[in-house]
C-alpha cells in the first residue's frame, strides 16, 4: 500500500513521535501510484508504473537540524530512521535561519482526490494514445504523446501537535501531432484532477487540427507584432509567465536583486507593475485547481492577492525572511489565477486587425533577471491574423520579451482555461518582440 | 530536475530543505554512504536469478541492472551553511525482449524473490505490448565479456572526505567572493556516485563504479546608487573526478587574456571566486554592447554549451526519429542529409566526435547500461556530417552492426535509452594561441563562461549569453561589454568556423544534469573544445527599460 488514508497515516507518524528524543521533531509522510504511456511514430513506446512511500524525519537540536527517511514502515526501521536523523543533527553545522517547527496551523479544505482518476487502468491509458494515433494516421499525420497519472498523499505531523493531511489525484495529457510531410505540427495540452474532464477524442483533435492549419508556414519578417498568447504560452511547462511567479521572492527583491527591489532599498509592494485590467491570485481551493492547502514545511496556502488592477499586494516570504522583516510568512503558490472575460480565442481572432495567434512556446530562459527578459521561440502551431481572420500558418520565430513589458502592453482578455494547475485566460498583447527566424517546424 | 529548476528554487531562498529527493531515494548518513550493501558475488547471484526467470518464461533476451545511486549536495550562502543532503536510491531494473518487443520492470525489493516477480512482470509487459508493436526490436550483437569491472579513475573518495571540510571549504571560498566586493554569493557542491552492476543473457557481468563532482558559485554585486545588479558563477566544468578536482594544482590552471583564469583537470575554486567578485564589479561598469555582426572568440567553458544545443542534442538517432518529438523535438539533421554524405554541417575544420572513454568526462565508463564496450567515434568530418549517436536497438539504421555504446538509465528504475555521449570539437592542428587568435580579430567579441542558452526543437535557430565579454577591435582587447546576446543558425554558425586553438588550450566543460525523455531522466555529459573563432555572427543587446 503506497497510498494510506488520513487515520492510517496519522498512527504511522504518532509511532515516528513516540521514538524521538530530540528537542523537536518533524516527520513526513508521502506516498504515491502513478501509471503512464509514452508513444510515438503512432505507436505506444513505453509504459511505466510505479508505486512508492517515503517516510522523512527531521530532528533538531538548537539549530542544528538532520533527516534521514526509509520506505520501510515497521517499528524497528522507523527508530532506526529516528535515531540517524537525531544523530545527524547533532553532526550538522549551525543553520542561523533555522526555524522552530510550526505549531498547529489551520487549514482550508480543498477537494482534490477525485475516485474516477484513482481508478485509471492501463487499459484506458492505452486507448486515449491509441485515440491519438488512429486520428492523426487517418489524416497522414504522426502522432507523439504522453500521459500520466497517479494518486499521491502526503502527511505532516511535528513534536509540536502539527498535523496535516492531503490526498489527491492528477492527470497530464501531452500530444504533438506532425504532418508527414514535416511542414506542419501542432500540439494539446491538459491536466485535470478529475478524469471525468479529460476529453481524448476532442483534446487529441485540437493537436491534430492545428498540425493541418499549420501546414506549409510561410516567413515574415521578425519584429514587433501584437499577438495572441494562448494559455499554453503563458503556463505550460514552458510558459512566459510561469517566470514571473518564480521571481516573486521577496528576499531576493529587499536583498536588491530581483526585478521586484526597489531602488535604494525594499520591495515594490504597493507600486502599480501591470496593466490595471490584471488581477491575479491564488487559491488552493478553487474547485478547477485544487490543490493541496499546505506546503512542504506546514505553512497554510491561502487564498492571496498577488496583483490587484496592476498592483503588486504580496510577495512570498519564507519563513525566516518574514520573521526578519516582521511579516506574515506567505507560501509559495501551487498555481496562479488570472481573471479574464468570455471572449475565447476565436473571439481574440475576430478583433484583430494584424497580429499573430501563438500555441504554444518553447525553450524559455532567462537574459536579464533585473528586468526579467527572457528568450524562446513559438512552436506547433503559429498563424498569421490580418482582418479579424487567420489567413496561413508563419515560420516560428524567437521572442526577446520581459513579462512585465508584455503586461503593461497587455490588449484584450480571453476565458481563462486550466493549464499546468493554473486557471489563465488567453491574452492580446501589443508590440511583443520576435528578434529572429527559425526553420524548425 | 535540471540546472534551471535548481537555480529558480535558490532564487526564492528554498535551499536543501525544499528539494525533492530524486525517486525512491532516502536520506541516509554520511557512514553509511561509505557502506557497501551487496559484493560482487551477491549481485551476480541475484542478477542470475533474473536472467533465468526471463529466459524460462519466454523471453529472448534479458538485461539486469543492480543499482545503488548516492548522492551528496552541500549548499551555502555566504557564511552560512543552508543544507546538506546525502541519498541513495537502491534497487534492481529489469528488461526483457519477448515476441520482438521490450518490457520493463523495476524493484527496490532486491532479494531472489523481488526480482523473480520483477522478471515476470517485465516479459508479462512485453507480451501485452508485444499486441500493438509495429516494428519487432532488432538488436545489434555484442561481445559476451563475462565477468569485468570499471571504476572512475579518481585519486581521492569525495565522499570519504569529511562534510565539515567541505562546509569550511565553501564557506571559505564565499568568503573569498565577499573580501573582494560582492554583496551576496552561494556555493554548492553536488557529488554523485553510480555504483551500477550490468548483467544479460549475452554473457556479459559488469559491475561498475562511477564517480563525479560539480562545484558551483554565484557571486552578485549591486550598484546601490543605480539599483543595478550583476553576477558571475563559476568558470569550471563539473568533473568524472574526485576530490582531487578541487585540489587547485597548478597545471589545472589556463592564463587567459585580461587576466582571465580557465581551468581545466584541476580547479582552484578559491580563486575563481575572488577573480568573480572583481568581474562582476566591472560588468557594473562595462559598456552595453552595439548590436550587429561580430567575430566571435568562444572560450571552452562558454563553447561547450553551444556544442552541447547545436552539435550534441540534433544527432541523437532518437530525435531524428520522431521518438522525442512530443517534448525535447526532432531534429534538422534529418537521415537524408547523412545519407548524401555532403552535408556541410560545419566548415572543413570542423570535426566533432563523439567519446565516452575521454578521462576526467562526465559521460566516461567503461561500459553502457547495455553491456556494450564504449568507444570514440565521428560525428562531423572535415565539415560532413557523417554519423549519429545510436544504441543497440537502433544501429541497423545506420547499417551499422555494432552499438555505439551510449545507452543510459538516471536509476534503476529508470528504462535505458540512446543518451548523449561526450561531444568534442576536436583541437585545431596547427599552433594558435588564443592571444594569437584575438589578434586576428578587427571588430568582435571575446566570450568566457556559459549562461542563458535557448534553441529551437529542431536545433536550427539559437541563442546564447555568457558570463564575460570584451571587445576586441583591431586585434585587441579594448574593455568589457554587458547586454550581449549572439544568434544564429546551427549550420551557418559552424559554417563560420575560421580558426580553432591548438590541443594545448582543450579543456572540457558540461552539463551535470541534462534532460530528455517523458517521464524525464537527467544524465551528464561533457564537451571539449579549445577556444575557436566564428566570423560574423549577429549580435543582440539584450537591455531593456522597465
């Protein structure tokens, strides 16, 4: 059993406590069954399963602190797992920005393990790639995708009466499709809690669209141009945005090294940033992306503002940084929400006199973290707009963009869709700036 | 998780407490990282238990791996130390070829009985997938070795060195850093050892011991007056080495222009890091670079990057193949283009090959994960693309009758696959030093140490940014640049190859963690190269007011 219920969970971690003798002790407890196909050249590649379970102790003396884990779970290996921890933590060095072990803290609910996708078998793995592969073969395309899922817990308990519990579900869909003739290629993307959401046929169906919309691109000459950044642009595992949520350290920013110091001295809390139609949160309850309310440390996720009408409200602050600065501790979020309208993207298309719809981006990384520009190229599936319709498919080319500048230059706002955990609406923005060419298809 | 992931969770202040142990690993103590678990005659005992369950249930071939992955990372910032962290990851790998088709299964039970039922499991696997295959596997022959041993060639156990010298060791090389002017600095040092026991039904038993070591720094510096930051990190490449890497032997030691330090088998961290903060003080100061077309003089430990995107990533058979195209991509060096025999990947000076035996690398061992006995080969001659990077399942392809030797798996419980070898720009062959080249030069640039890189799925299009840059105008040095960003294509710029430095200036660099494959594995891989000229290449400023 990799997967233990709360009660099952809090027994284990209430022996782990019983053994220790250090001045404090905090004990973790995660688990996990995953399942995934892999496949490619319209057939399935690989598939995997795995199942694990980990128990992590951490003992600390003063502010020495050690760990030591073991998957096994009965009494003689947990003491043992205890007393090397204890033992290591005599041996560590000093860590000044140790913490004290949390107290109790309190919790919102969030519903996040769904039974549909605990139930996923191989069998309906094989068929959503198989779903995949017959329509792009149908069409003389090749289709290459990926898609995981699994059931994981994770429990949390301290010498202090902390207690914490999660159990969740999850699910990633990947699929690239390619023309054989190689000129063309497209791309889905989802990720949902609940398999029930999960759509193969019409979630397959989007990247074969757009590999036969993206047939024979033609060139353009790169420059600035007002586009259209679907949410797979702004979120996905290489999304332009995904950037700006990392740099939202406070302790590099009032340590005057971050695009969010303010010069001579502290942070830009409370100084307008963007575009003041943007507003964007986080909440770890949000029925489309729930997700665990606590973080590795027990620190409670909140719901929390991180932009309001373009104004930055918060910024995460660790533990030891926010009782350096007299502060809230804020946890680092499990996902962003952006507000946005019902326009969807075909919506975005009509209003557009010339512009660009971009998929999906791709290879992401950082030029200047001081003014947070970053470089990167579109990829499956990039069209030219000109009078509110798409009149063909252009060469990919490579961005030189800052989120904040793109932000400020921020045009319209679609439906916010799921992506990557985050709920992001696809934007309009002016001037976005593509520095060069690439033959890649 | 890769360099980038690393870096991002530093940046908010993580350290050790927050990363994720790699799977099925644990935490375990220093002593007992030094604690063999098995010997020699255990593994082949159970490894055989292995190979006969899949032989008696129908398998046409097997391969076992015994696996116990240990690592060490030591974090610090200034003059703190953030975290320690010691993992082994323990356990066996099975695969199998049954009705033409491979099947796997992974254990951390590692008893006769646990890898019984993981053998069953693997053929089980095979025979179900086996409904759907399309192309029956075809595996190239390999000699039977019987039983043969490899071990790092390494002078000093950097796991037996006790964790309060390392500690005091990075504390001291911050210090470094902070008496010559920076503001912040981190330092790291991420040890691995693979100790990794092979067996197949080929007759091949392979027991292996694999060592290396990865130093790393960041050094920022902040202009208070204007709010401006700028940082430098380390000029050294992670090693296949031992302690000894950091031993600061002289002969490591490259003299580079403007008084520039490279390092090569030996790195004297101390210093580096001394040289940083002073850097990372005149890149405050240095001018912002004019955009346009410059020549570029690219030290080793900024050109192996580029080899590494350009050169090492597109002739992976697999990504030709279409296998990697729903996540790292395909690539534009399509079979076609090696099949003419003419393709001009570079210019007629330009020699790339591939190496997994090169001393010190990170990719160096005596054997792959499927028993094949690793070797040096061609990728470009003369200019012509003539080979790829192929594997024993792959190398029909190329009509070729034996692997290249180039198959990985990050964990036993991983699936071995074709992953990159070292990839090297071979030295030019006659004398140049690199004082020489630049004064060859009218208007370009000089770039040292590797930062942002970023190419298209296909490897046609990049670009890429350093750690420093001085203008050269003509044929010498005349200051520092910032904001500097080059692009091109990857055919284009070898082809713009002009000039390479003699074998005297080779030095390797690399990738600690590099990744490919869904669900991700990360493998390390080293590139060698001596500083080499590329003519007109477009440079970008990459400042911007917000």
């Amino acid at each position: 059993m990799s997967v233990l219920s709360k009660e099952e969970a809090k027994k284990i971690l209430d022996k782990v406590l019983s053994f220790s003798k250090a001045e404090e002790c905090q004990v973790s407890l995660g688990g996990n069954i995953s399942g995934n196909v892999r496949y490619a050249r319209n057939t399935i590649t690989t598939s995997g399963f795995n199942e694990n379970i980990n128990l992590n102790v951490s003992a600390k003396f003063g502010q020495r602190i050690g760990s030591a884990s073991t998957n096994e779970l009965d009494d003689a290996s947990i003491e043992k797992c205890v007393r090397r921890a204890e033992e290591l933590a005599r041996l560590a060095p000093e860590n000044p920005e140790a913490m004290p072990f949390l107290e109790q803290q309190t919790y919102l609910e969030s519903q996040t393990y769904f039974e549909s996708t605990a139930r996923i078998t191989p069998e309906y793995r094989a068929s959503v790639a198989h779903e995949g592969i017959s329509q792009a073969e149908q069409l003389g395309m090749t289709a290459a995708g990926f898609f995981e899922d699994g059931v994981t817990f994770s429990a949390l308990a301290n010498s202090k009466g902390l207690f914490a519990y999660n159990q969740s579900t999850g699910l990633e869909f990947t699929l690239t499709v390619r023309t054989n003739d190689g000129t063309g290629s497209g791309y889905a993307v989802k990720d949902y809690n609940d398999v029930t959401k999960f759509r193969p046929k019409e979630d397959s169906e989007i990247a074969v669209r757009k590999a036969e919309l993206s047939r024979n691109p033609r060139a353009i000459e790169p420059g600035k141009y007002t586009v259209i950044l679907e949410p797979a642009a702004l979120v996905s595992d290489e999304g332009l945005l995904n950037n700006l949520v990392f740099s939202l350290g406070a302790r590099a920013a009032d340590e005057g090294r971050s695009f969010f110091s303010k010069k001579g001295g502290g942070n830009k809390i409370g100084e307008k940033i963007i575009d003041e139609r943007l507003n964007i949160y986080s909440d770890p309850t949000h029925p489309e992306i729930p997700a665990q309310t606590w973080q590795g440390d027990g620190l409670a996720r909140e719901r929390i503002w991180w932009f309001k009408n373009g104004v930055l409200q918060n910024l995460v602050y660790d533990r030891y940084w926010a009782s350096q600065k007299g502060v809230k501790p804020i946890a680092f979020p499990s996902g962003v929400i952006i507000d946005g309208t019902s326009a969807t993207v075909e919506d975005l298309i009509k209003d557009t006199k010339k512009g660009i719809l971009v998929t999906r981006l791709w290879y992401i990384r950082s030029v200047d973290p001081q003014t947070l520009l970053y470089t990167g190229l579109t990829r499956d599936g990039t069209f030219y707009i000109e009078n509110g319709k798409i009149q063909h498919a252009i060469k990919n080319m490579r961005f030189n963009e800052s989120p904040i500048i793109m932000l400020n230059n921020l045009d319209a706002l679609g439906k916010p869709e799921r992506l990557n955990g985050n709920l992001v609406p696809p934007m309009r923005i002016r001037d976005f700036t593509f520095t060069s060419l690439s033959d890649a298809v | 998780m890769n360099r980038r992931d690393f870096i991002q969770l530093a940046a908010l202040g993580a350290g050790a407490m927050l990363l994720p142990l790699p799977t099925f690993a644990k935490e375990i103590s220093e002593s007992e990282l030094l604690t063999p678990i098995l010997s020699t005659a255990d593994k082949k005992r159970l490894a055989d238990v292995a190979l006969n369950t899949a032989r008696s249930n129908g398998a046409s071939y097997c391969d076992v791996r015994i696996g116990r992955y240990l690592r060490q990372f030591v974090f610090t910032r200034e003059n703190k130390v953030q975290g320690v962290q010691n993992t082994e990851s323990f356990g066996v790998g099975i695969r199998v070829i049954a009705n033409g088709t491979w099947g796997f299964a992974s254990t951390n039970r590692v008893t006769a009985d646990g890898i019984k039922k993981a053998a069953e499991t693997a053929v089980a696997i095979a025979k179900a997938n086996s409904k759907f295959q399309k192309e029956p596997v075809r595996l190239a022959p390999t000699k039977a070795l019987g039983e043969v041993s490899w071990k790092t060639p390494i002078e000093k156990n950097a796991f037996e060195v006790p964790i309060k010298e390392k500690t005091d060791f990075l504390l001291s090389v911050n210090d470094a850093a902070m008496k010559n002017g920076a503001n912040f600095v981190s330092s790291s040092l991420f040890l691995v050892n693979e100790q990794k026991y092979f067996a197949s039904t080929d007759g091949s038993y392979i027991d292996q011991d694999i060592y290396r070591i990865w130093p790393t720094f960041n050094v920022t510096v902040i202009d208070k007056t204007t709010g401006k930051f700028q940082s430098r990190s380390e000029l050294a490449a992670p090693m296949g080495m031992g302690y000894e890497y950091l031993s600061a032997r002289p002969e490591g030691k490259y003299q580079l222009p403007e008084g520039v330090i490279g390092y090569g088998k030996y790195y004297d961290m101390i210093e580096d890091a001394t040289l940083a903060a002073q850097h990372v003080k005149q890149k405050l100061k240095a001018k912002s670079v004019e955009p346009g077309k410059y020549d570029l003089v690219l030290d080793p430990a900024h050109l192996w990057l580029t080899i590494h995107e350009s050169v090492g990533h597109p002739l992976e058979l697999d990504r030709v193949l279409g296998y990697e195209a729903n996540y790292a991509g395909t690539s534009f060096a399509t079979l076609d283009k090696w099949q003419s025999r003419s393709f001009n990947y570079g210019s007629p000076i330009v020699n790339l090959f591939a190496d997994k035996t090169q001393p010190t690398s990170l990719g160096a061992v005596g054997y792959d994960d499927e028993g094949v006995t690793t070797k040096q080969w061609d990728l470009i001659k003369d200019g012509i693309l003539v080979n790829y990077q192929a594997i024993r399942d792959q190398v029909h392809i190329l009509g070729e009758k034996e692997s290249h030797g180039c198959c990985y798996a990050d964990s036993w419980s991983s699936v071995q696959f074709q992953r990159m070898p070292n990839v090297s720009l071979a030295p030019g062959k006659t004398k140049l030093s690199v004082a020489d080249m630049i004064a060859g030069v009218d208007k370009g640039i000089y770039i040292v140490g590797d930062s942002s890189y970023s190419i298209d799925q296909q490897r046609y299009n990049f670009q890429f940014t350093g750690q420093l840059f001085y203008e050269i105008k003509n044929g010498k040095i005349v200051g520092m640049l910032k904001d500097v960003a080059y692009q091109s294509n990857t055919q284009e710029f070898w082809n713009s190859c002009v000039a390479i430095c003699d074998e005297s200036d080779y030095r390797l660099g690399g990738s600690f963690f590099d990744g490919k494959g869904q669900p991700g594995q990360v493998s390390a891989v080293s590139h060698g190269s001596s500083t080499t000229r590329f003519n007109n290449v477009n440079v970008i400023n990459t400042a911007r007011n917000v």
